[in-house]
C-alpha cells in the first residue's frame, strides 16, 4: 500500500510539473497532432497570432498539421512578341483616291539588302516602252518644260532647249541640251530604282522592272544638282527642299509603291504619314502617255559643213549613208558640227558612239 501510494504521487509530481512547463513545450508537442490539447493551443495561438520564432540553423518547426504557409511568388515577365507595326488608320475624312488612304494599305516591312542591284536590271535605260518613236527622257522633258524647241526632223520628239519651273527647289531653270549643259535638269526616279529594288522589285520579272524605270508616274524633270543629292534616299531619308511641293511628291512615291505592289519601311512609312497629315485630301497623281510634237520646231539641221569640221581636227570617218548624219571620230566633233543627240532604239549614229553615262542618249 505505501508502494503503491508512492507510485501514486510520483506520478502526480510528474504531470503538475508537464502542465507548469506546457507553453514552452509547445514545438516539442507539435508532433503530438492528435491531442486535444495541441489543437486548442493552436486555435488560440491562431486567434492570437503566432509568436516570434526563435532563430535556428533550420528555421522555425512548423506543426506537421498545419497548412504550409503561402509561398511568395514573383509573376513571369511578359510574354516577347514580335514588333507588329500596323498601318495607320486614314484620318477621318480623308476621301477614296487620296494618298493617306492608299499609303494605308502599303505593306510595311524591312529594308532588303541591296546585294545584286545593277542598273541593267531595270532593262534599256529611257527604253521607248510606249512604242511613241521617242525615248523616255525626251517624252518627260516634253512634257514637264515649257517654251521649249524641238530638233527638226525628230517627229516631235527630241528636245533642243526649253524653260524648267523646278518643282524641288521652286528656281527657274533654262535647259540646253549639249554635253555640258543637259545635266542642269535630270530626270529623276521619284522612287529610285536602288530604293525599289530593295523594296519588293527584286521579286519583278524584268518586264515590269523595266515598266517602272519607265513610268511617266514615277518619273519629274528636276534640277540636276538637287537630284545627284537625293540619290536613292526615301522619304524618310529626302524630302525636297521646298516645302511646298513635298504633299505632291509623297503622293507620288505613294501611287507609284501602290502600283507596283512594292512596300515601305516602318520610318519611311511615319515620314509619308507626317507630311500628309497636313493635306489628307491630297490626291494620287496619274499619268499617261506623253504625245509627241509641242512647243516649237527649230529650223532645219545645216548641212555638213566639211571645212570647220577639219579645222578643228575632226576629220569625218566615213560618208553619210541614206538617212543618216555623217559619222565622226567622236561626238565632240559631231556636235560641233551641228550634229546630235542620238538615242538609242531610234537613231542609227546612236551605235557609233560611246554612251558615257549610260543614259541612252549620246552626242548631246
């Protein structure tokens, strides 16, 4: 009986000093999850918030019963995706036919490389495409001078001199066709062929390239010294000087990328849309065939005067056949003596002589 009695208070000791030490034995009696006294404990200390945690080499205990504390998260960058850079929308009011609204349907891409580019590949410079008897060069110089003079026995085509009101830079410019003086107006490409061929031309059959390096659309009589700066530039590289004229001019590479399904790049896209936002009603220009004949006819060539031709050195080569002017050493001497320009495709003297810049004309 005393045995027993001990036991008794041995194990009475025992369980006053477990509950005097319970609260710091809470990390120890997680385990414990299926006590009644864990689980109100840990309602309260739900209630209550949950006690500081004493630091340790692994972190705080977490009670196996619990729900793991949510997990901080950072969210994914955004997704990349590929610069799509869509067409501007046409202003309000701006009518069918204009420029704004068919730059809106002008594909926009990059710039292809230039690689194989060569000249010939837009076919025979100033090629007489519309079948007219004329070379190109001379239909627009017809068609853009005024006052000008005819070389007689051309059927109307070849242009001698004549008066050019430069849409680029506003001056007045008196042509003289000669070897010194024809490059004071060129004919430019408003869109270049460099520019084009990087565009969507390289694509084109030769046919159409040759179309489009021939176009009256595409082509302006400008002053020559504006032109050779301008070179192959877009519109976001070249604008003409004058202000005034540069609505007309976008319009133009507008309607000429329209017609030959070439495209235009993101920056040359935004410059086109920058200079019409000022005029969207500014209208796509056409063009047609350019007629022969015009202006006036000057008097008839001179005959072959022999004697100045051998004064200067000159001697002629060999006799006019049928049809044609004498045949001399160099076009220097032809022109000297009151003989050329040549075209090619029309003229047969065209052959004997060498076309320096490739222009299809020689002797001028």
């Amino acid at each position: 009986m005393p045995g027993r009695r001990r036991s008794w208070w041995v194990a009475a000791a025992a369980l006053t000093a477990a509950v005097a030490l319970w609260p710091d034995s809470a990390p120890d009696d997680a385990a414990a999850a299926g006590s009644s006294h864990t689980i109100v404990d840990r309602v309260a200390r739900t209630a209550a918030g949950p006690p500081p945690a004493a630091a340790t080499s692994s972190g705080p205990a977490v009670p196996a019963s619990a729900s793991p504390p949510p997990q901080a998260t950072t969210a994914p960058p955004p997704a990349t995706r590929p610069t799509v850079v869509a067409a501007p929308a046409p202003p309000t009011g701006a009518r069918a036919g204009s420029a704004v609204r068919a730059l809106a349907t002008i594909p926009i891409k990059g710039r292809a490389p230039k690689t194989g580019y060569e000249r010939e590949l837009f076919g025979q410079a100033w090629k007489d495409v519309d079948r007219n008897g004329c070379d190109t060069r001379n239909d627009i110089l017809r068609r853009d001078l005024t006052a000008y003079v005819l070389k007689a026995g051309t059927n109307g085509c070849l242009v001698l001199r004549g008066t050019l009101q430069d849409p680029y830079t506003g001056r007045t410019i008196s042509f003289v066709r000669g070897s010194s003086t024809s490059s004071a107006v060129q004919v430019d490409h408003v869109v270049a062929l460099s520019d084009a061929w990087q565009k969507g031309a390289q694509q084109m059959s030769s046919q159409a390239r040759t179309a489009f390096a021939n176009d009256p659309l595409n082509l302006l009589a400008v002053d020559g010294p504006t032109n050779q700066r301008k070179g192959d530039g877009d519109a976001a590289t070249w604008l003409p000087p004058r202000k005034a004229y540069r609505c007309q001019y976008v319009a133009r590479q507008v309607a000429v990328k329209h017609r030959y399904g070439l495209w235009v790049t993101a920056a040359e896209r935004d410059a086109m849309a920058r200079i019409l936002e000022s005029c969207p009603g500014q209208a796509l220009p056409t063009a047609g065939a350019v007629r022969l004949g015009g202006g006036t006819t000057a008097a008839g060539t001179a005959a072959p005067a022999p004697a100045p031709a051998q004064s200067v050195g000159t001697p002629v080569v060999s006799p006019p056949a049928a049809g044609t002017d004498p045949r001399f050493a160099t076009c220097k001497a032809a022109v000297a003596a009151g003989f050329g320009p040549y075209v090619s495709g029309r003229d047969a003297e065209y052959g004997w002589y060498r076309d320096g810049d490739h222009d299809g004309v020689v002797c001028e």
